[in-house]
C-alpha cells in the first residue's frame, strides 16, 4: 500500500490514511537501516502515561497483529475496520543497540463506507437518472479503483467511472449498488429506484443498519442503533506544547456522512467541517463537537491538558417534569488553576441575570453547591412559564467568565385527560 504523507511538526510525518469499513489497513513505518529491531508497540492513547499497547486494548482483540521485528519495518495490520478505529496512530521500537525510540511518523486513519446517491430526486419519463457510488475519502490503497453495479443483486457492468446512468421509463421497482474491486464483499447498502408511476422517481435507500444522533428515527426493517457523540484525544495525555489530535466520534457509523462542528471554550469554529481537529496544546483550552443540523446535541467538552479549562458538564441535557413539581438541575464545572472563582449561577434568555436575584423567581430558586467543582438550582412549584433553556455561568478573577452552552432544556407540561366519545 503506497501511503500519502505530510509534512508534520516536531519532526515528524504524519501520513493520512483511508480504508474502507470491514477490510484491513497494514501501517508500515521505517527505521534507521543500521538497527536491528527487536520489539515494537503501536499505540493510539496512553494509559497511566504510558503507550497502550493495541494488542492489550479490547475493542482491537483479534484484529491487530503486528509483524517486522526482525525486519528493518515496524508493521501493524489492522482486520475487519470499523468507525471506532479512527484515529492517529503511533509507534516505538527497541533495537538491539538502544533502548526504546519513538517513530519519526504517525498515521492518520479514517474510515469510510460506500454510499449510492441518486440524482435527481424526481423526473419525468425518458429523461436520465445518475447514480454515484461515492465514499467520504479517497481510498489510499485503491484512489482510482474500478466500480462494480449491481441491479437486483445480479452483476451489471464495471467501470472506472463512479457514476451510472439510464434512461427513466415506466416500470417496477429495481434495486441498485455498488462495490470496488478488490473488494467485492464489502458492498453498499441498496437503493431502490421505484419507476412504476410516470409523475414520480421514488427513491428507497435501505440500509443493513441505520446510526442515529436522535432516537426517535423509525425506519421499519432496519435496525436503528442511537449513538451520542464524544471527543477522543490522541495522544494521552497531552503535553504541553505538543501537538493534539481531537475525533468526534460515535459508537456506530453515522448513515447520512455528515458534517462536524467544532467548539473552543464553547465557541464554534469555522473550520473545520471534518471529523478530525488538531491544534497546539494549550492549558486553558476544551474542545466538543457536533454534527452539523443537530447542534443541540453537542458532545460533552474535553480538556487539551488535565482538568485546566474552561468547562460545564450538565447531568441532564433535556428534563420534562409536571406542573407544580419540584426540579434539580445540576453541572460540574472546571477552570484553569490561576483564576479565582468570584460568582456562580444560572440563567435564561429570558432572565439573562442570576434567577436566584430575579423578583419572578427568586422565591422558588435556590442554588446548592453540593461538592467543589459542582453546583445544583433548585426550582420550586413549577409552571409551563419555567419552560426554557436553562444555562450555567461561572464567574472568576481576572474578569473570566464562561457560559456552558448550550443549555439544559426544561419543559414543563400539564396532565391533560382525553375521553373517546365513541366509549
């Protein structure tokens, strides 16, 4: 496999890779030509400040093997890849005239599946429709591969095109994907292009398994895995001055291929829109993500270095409670070391003050700071009014201030009764 490298920093090269989900990725990295390798271990975080051994991390039992230890290359074979298996990949090695060195590459691993897409959407009889086996990288053992169609599940033709095309006629209903050469196995899911009405292309994509941000997606026939998103951090931990690679990342591989959103200190950044961020560690610094149409549903932040950043973790992101209730809604909070807390509380865009000082709340708010670094409001007999986006402010020296956004949804509703006048 012929690997695409960059230049990196602190002199090393950082090779972008892309696989395909369900196939095997070999990371083949030189050593100088006048060491004798006698030991190797490829890591992707740290464990108690050391390099984890792949070969010891669960989620990798039975895919990773490692090989050239008594060759002049450092080789790590990743089989059956999945979503969870993005991220940057490093490597040390003992030889028989040194102790333990670090390799001067580390290797940047993203994974794609393949996606049919139909265009357009509707059209009339005799006019033509593409489709387009696409992915959301460009493979680097296979960039220009050859595409294999499949109608109906019976083979179609090959080409070096991506794309097919035909002619729109009246008829039933046909099924179509896609795969590559090399991989014939490793299929897309189908799509189905409905043709049996003139005055309407219906277009089914059917998928073996669909990830989703929100749990409500109902899809009959197809099993719908609900995920969250979380931020990973490689390496680990992180010095300062270093380096830092952040993945936002899900249990299961999202269906639509989306766009990210990154977040510093809570602030969006304009870029950019891939699953991958890197930056220079800095101590005052939390990094989260999103996916791009869902901004709601932020990842919880990451510090780059400790607990020393601006940071607001809510225990519940969304509360319903009844009418006249009683509600808690609580956080924990982290700020960098050399600034002093002067204030704490919460607020709404309503109320954009201390509710506990508001003259509409302040009989029904109070704040409790149950342990350090953790804070609760109280809110008492509720009513729909309450209903809102509730944020935490912290408020220190130095005139430091950081709002935790977004917010904890609160809604508060009624017990309503409905009678069926046919019972």
């Amino acid at each position: 496999m012929t690997w695409h490298c960059v230049s990196g920093v602190l002199g090393q090269n950082t090779v972008m890779i892309c696989a395909l989900k369900e196939s095997s990725v070999e990371l083949t990295c030189p050593v100088p030509s006048w060491t004798q390798v006698t030991e190797i271990v490829w890591y992707n975080q740290r464990l108690n400040h050391k390099p984890y051994d792949l070969r010891l991390d669960p989620k990798y039992e039975g895919r990773v093997e490692y090989h050239g230890t008594t060759e002049k290359d450092c080789i790590l074979r990743i089989t059956d890849l999945r979503q969870s298996d993005i991220a940057t990949y490093y490597f040390r090695y003992k030889t028989d005239k040194s102790g333990w060195k670090f390799g001067s590459y580390r290797f940047t691993l993203s994974v794609t599946d393949l996606q049919v897409k139909v265009t357009p959407d509707t059209v009339a009889e005799g006019r033509s429709v593409t489709l387009t086996c696409s992915t959301t990288c460009t493979l680097t053992d296979n960039p220009n591969p050859t595409y294999i169609w499949y109608k109906n599940g019976e083979d179609l033709f090959s080409d070096s095109s991506p794309q097919y095309q035909y002619s729109v006629s009246r008829g039933g209903s046909d099924s179509y994907s896609c795969a590559l050469r090399g991989h014939d196995k490793l299929s897309s899911p189908k799509v189905t292009v409905d043709t049996s009405s003139l005055s309407c292309l219906s277009v089914t994509y059917s998928s073996r398994s669909i990830c989703s941000l929100i749990p409500s997606v109902d899809l009959p026939c197809t099993t719908i895995y609900h995920t969250d998103l979380q931020v990973k951090v490689t390496p680990d931990p992180v010095t300062e001055g270093s380096w830092v690679t952040f993945t936002c990342s899900t249990t299961c591989t999202l269906t639509d291929n989306p766009t990210y959103t990154w977040y510093r200190n809570g602030q969006s950044l304009s870029w950019p829109t891939s699953q991958q961020h890197s930056v220079w560690s800095s101590e005052t610094e939390s990094y989260s993500c999103a996916v791009k149409g869902h901004e709601d549903l932020r990842s919880p932040a990451v510090c780059v270095l400790g607990q020393n950043c601006w940071r607001v973790t809510y225990t519940k992101r969304r509360i319903c409670v009844l009418k006249g209730s009683t509600v808690n809604i609580s956080c924990s909070y982290t700020h960098p070391t050399r600034y002093i807390e002067k204030g704490l509380f919460w607020f709404t865009q309503k109320h954009p003050v201390d509710l506990s000082s508001s003259p509409e709340c302040a009989d029904r708010v109070k704040y409790n700071r149950n342990t350090e670094n953790h804070h609760t409001m109280t809110i008492t007999d509720l009513t729909e009014m309450d209903s809102a986006e509730y944020k935490f402010r912290l408020l220190t020296t130095d005139e430091g201030r950081f709002s935790g956004l977004p917010g904890v949804m609160l809604t508060v509703t009624d017990i309503l009764l409905e009678m069926d006048p046919t019972s």
